[in-house]
C-alpha cells in the first residue's frame, strides 16, 4: 500500500512509539490526523509481512468518510484490503458477524477500532461480538480523541479488546473491585475511582496521546449567545411541566431527573407536553413553526450569514421543519437533513450537496458529530443543546479541524430563565446536568424550593414570580457572558 500524503511531525512521533508494539492506541483529538496515522501503523505491519488484511470498525455514519480518507492517502479505496463496517452493525446483524469472524479466522487480519468510546460498555452486544473477533487478530488498535468521556470505567472493554492482560483483568467485576467505588444507596452509581496511577501505569508504553493545541496552529474558535423569551403561552406550559414532574423527583432514580429535564426541553424548543403519560407525549406547540421564537431567531441569524453554516438540533422535528422552511425561503437544494433516520445513502446525498452547492447543513449531533470532515465550513449554529459534552465537543471538531483557515463561529441559541441556561453552564464547566442537580439538592435544606428556582426562573411581566434566590443563576450568566468576551 502506497501512503500519498506526508506525515506531521507529531504523527511520526505516534509512530515512532507504536510501531514495535503489536496493540496500542491512539488518542488523538479530533482533526489531529488518526486515520493518516493508523494507515501508517497498518503499511509498517503490510511491508513486514505481519498482516495480509485490515478489518477497519467506525461508526456506520463515517464509513463513508473513512473510504473518502482511504482515497485521499492511498489513491484507492483499497477495497480488497480494507474491510469497513460499522461498529453498531455488530449489535444486530448476525450474517455480518459470521463473515467478519470467518474473515479473522482465515486471514492474518490488524483490527482496528475507531471511535472505540462507542464499545466503553462492556455489557452492550456489540463489544462482545467484538471481542470475540479480536481474539483471533494479533495486531490491534484503538482510535478515539480521548482515554475517557466520563470515568475510568471507559477504559476497562476498550482495552479488553486489544488485551486483557494490559490491565490484568479478566472480568470487569475484578477490574471494579480494584477501581470503582459504587454508591451504597443507588445502584450502578459510581461515587469516585481508586488506584487510578495503576491503570495510567499500564496503559502508557501502549498509547499516544496528544491534543490540537499542542500540534496543531488552527485559527480560533469564538462563542456568542444569542437569548430570546418564551411567549407567554409557553411559558405558563413550562411551569405546568414543570409542577407536573418536579413531583416525581427523586434523586436516588436518576431516571426522574432525566425526565424532568427532557420535558422541560421539549417545551423549550417548541412541544407542548403531556407529562401524565408514560412515555411523556409530545406534540407541535406551534401551528407554524415560524411563530415559535427560537425557529425565529435561527431564521434572524440565518439571514446575517453569507456562507455555508452547519445547525445542530436534539429533535428530529426541529430538523425537519428548519430545512423545509429553508427551502422555501432560500431555495429547493439550499438546505440539507443529516440525521439518524435517513438511509446511508440519503445521509451521503445530503453530505456531498453541503459539499458542493447547498448552504446549510441540519444535523443531529448523535449522527454528524463523528467522522466528518466539514472544515469547509466556519460557522455552527447550536439550535438546541444536550447536556453531553463529550458529543458538544466532538460536534465542534467537524469545523475546527486540519485543513480549517478560517476563524470557526459558535453561536448557541438559548431560552432566557430557562432549563437552556443550566445546559450551557454544565458544557462550559465539562460537568453532567444530573449530577450537577444532585449535588446541588443535597447542598439545599428546601428541596421543593430549590428545583424549582434550577428549572424556572422569574422573567417577563405576566409569568409566575418565583421569590427564590437566583443568585446561582446570575452567577452562572455572568460567567458564560466574560467566557465568551474573553475568547472572541
């Protein structure tokens, strides 16, 4: 295999560490370069006639993406090769999982995982498939941006796959009698992790770890919010919402919290609620879609912008509405959908459209946040937030990536003296929003009066007035407001 593309500097480094060990891996911030990278792990192990095969795993949304990368190093897809498959294939397909096993058992395969924080869970069906694959290949990596999105519970499966023996664990329950502390009082609940100088100690002569802003000099990244009202009728719904499941609370179930505060964002962004039933059922708030006011001000910030602008939703009926919209507006072919939903090959149609003559590019961040290369664009609209910051981040780094030149424009659309607030307070602090209202319930003598100032706050004249403190809420604001002066 002919590699066509140089090497940087710190990608031969990545190199010169792995390339005598049979597992490893690489944790690369996205844009860092990882696909040019493995490529080179994989020719060393080619040329030395170590391995005849490659069987590449990735998230089935960037298969395509990843061929397209394969073309640009190489100068072929090197089908005959690489073999791609989508890693959540894994979980359902028994056919794919026969053929890949038939391939590993017949061939001196180098498996590589990409994106292997979607195999951190070691129960999910997937990672068992896929470490039964693994036991039959020598040569192995791990792709991914960071060791850990959320605890060192991560890593146990991950490196499972390249070899157990690298932890020294067999099974996870040993591997968390050693390194987790569970919370007596919620099962599952994971209070802190122990012995965590053993786990850096065993994986370190395995991995290569680096960050853009220690290789790379991309242009900055500026943060602006843009703040609108709730109309009244919207609001009074937010705090029937609210009332409604602010009774069911209990934070020892951390499933309440999370319902809590998925009704609340449905009002926000647009649905009226009926929180009595189980599932909650939502419906449009708005007859036109235009009369709800964050598709309102999306529209404003759409009609400043002169060039190609990415818009991440949560819901599929926001994306679904903002496109058709904005092909009214601006033209049939000017805006395109990239959501889970879509077949491959329409989420492909809609990538190359933004590629070539559309402008902008509605996605939900599950789906688009891997893999894609959309450095041709600078400026990303977050028309609604989770609380994920592992996926808020990786989202960002489609744009803010090698190849980028220009200044990348973020702008986060929020609600005023709403449940949006506390969101971008949680990504901006890398903190989860559940946690973050368990922690602050037990610091607060007055539980009912306390949930009631996180998720409603007073506002415009005519809605409740909560006599609360909101002390945490100004700070909170503030903070956001110098953070973002601070960078732009």
């Amino acid at each position: 295999m002919k590699l066509l593309t140089e090497l940087l500097p710190h990608q031969i480094q990545a190199i010169a560490k792995l390339r005598h060990v049979k597992v490893g891996a690489l944790y690369m911030e996205m844009g860092t370069g990882k696909t040019r990278t493995a490529l080179e792990l994989v020719n060393i192990r080619l040329e030395a006639g170590k391995v005849d095969h490659v069987l590449w795993l990735c998230p089935c949304s960037v298969k395509e993406n990843l061929r397209r990368d394969i073309i640009k190093h190489t100068g072929s897809d090197q089908s005959d090769l690489i073999t791609i498959c989508g890693i959540e294939t894994l979980s359902s397909s028994i056919r794919t999982n026969v053929r890949l096993l038939k391939l590993v058992q017949t061939k001196r395969c180098f498996l590589i995982v990409d994106e292997s924080n979607l195999v951190k869970n070691h129960k999910a069906i997937r990672t068992k498939n896929i470490i039964r694959i693994s036991e039959y290949c020598k040569y192995k990596l791990i792709l991914n941006g960071t060791p850990i999105s959320k605890c060192e519970k991560d890593l146990f499966a991950q490196w499972y796959i390249l070899d157990w023996r690298i932890l020294g664990y067999r099974s996870f329950w040993s591997f968390a009698a050693n390194h987790l502390e569970y919370d007596e009082r919620v099962p599952g609940k994971i209070n802190r992790c122990l012995n965590t100088d053993y786990l850096v100690r065993k994986i370190a002569p395995y991995t290569y770890q680096i960050k853009k802003n220690e290789c790379l000099n991309l242009p900055s990244k500026t943060y602006e919010t843009k703040y609108y009202q709730l109309t009244n009728a919207q609001a009074k719904h937010y705090s029937q919402v609210a009332d409604a499941l602010l009774f069911q609370v209990d934070e020892l179930e951390p499933y309440t919290i999370y319902r809590l505060f998925s009704g609340l964002q449905s009002v926000i962004s647009g649905f009226r609620v009926d929180a009595s039933r189980h599932p909650m059922m939502r419906d449009p708030f708005f007859r036109n879609p235009m009369d709800n006011p964050r598709m309102d001000l999306l529209f404003h910030l759409l009609n400043k912008i002169d060039e190609k602008v990415i818009v991440f939703c949560k819901y599929t009926k926001e994306i679904q509405d903002i496109v058709s919209l904005a092909n009214k507006k601006y033209g049939i072919g000017s805006t395109v959908a990239f959501y889970g939903e879509l077949s491959p090959r329409e989420r492909q149609k809609s990538l190359k459209a933004f590629e070539n003559d559309a402008r902008i590019f509605v996605a939900n961040k599950a789906c688009a946040g891997y893999g894609l290369n959309l450095q041709f664009c600078s400026y990303v609209i977050y028309y609604s937030n989770d609380w994920d910051y592992a996926t808020r981040s990786q989202s960002e780094d489609r744009v803010h990536r090698l190849g980028q030149v220009d200044n990348v424009h973020i702008i986060d659309i929020c609600a005023a003296d709403t449940l949006d607030e506390r969101i971008l307070k949680c990504l901006w602090r890398k903190e989860n929003l559940i946690d973050s209202f368990k922690k602050e319930i037990e610091r607060q003598k007055d539980k009912e009066s306390f949930m009631r100032s996180f998720v409603y706050v007073k506002s415009t004249k005519g809605r409740q007035q909560v006599k609360n403190t909101h002390i945490e809420r100004d700070e909170a604001l503030k903070e956001l407001r110098e953070h973002a002066e601070g960078i732009q």
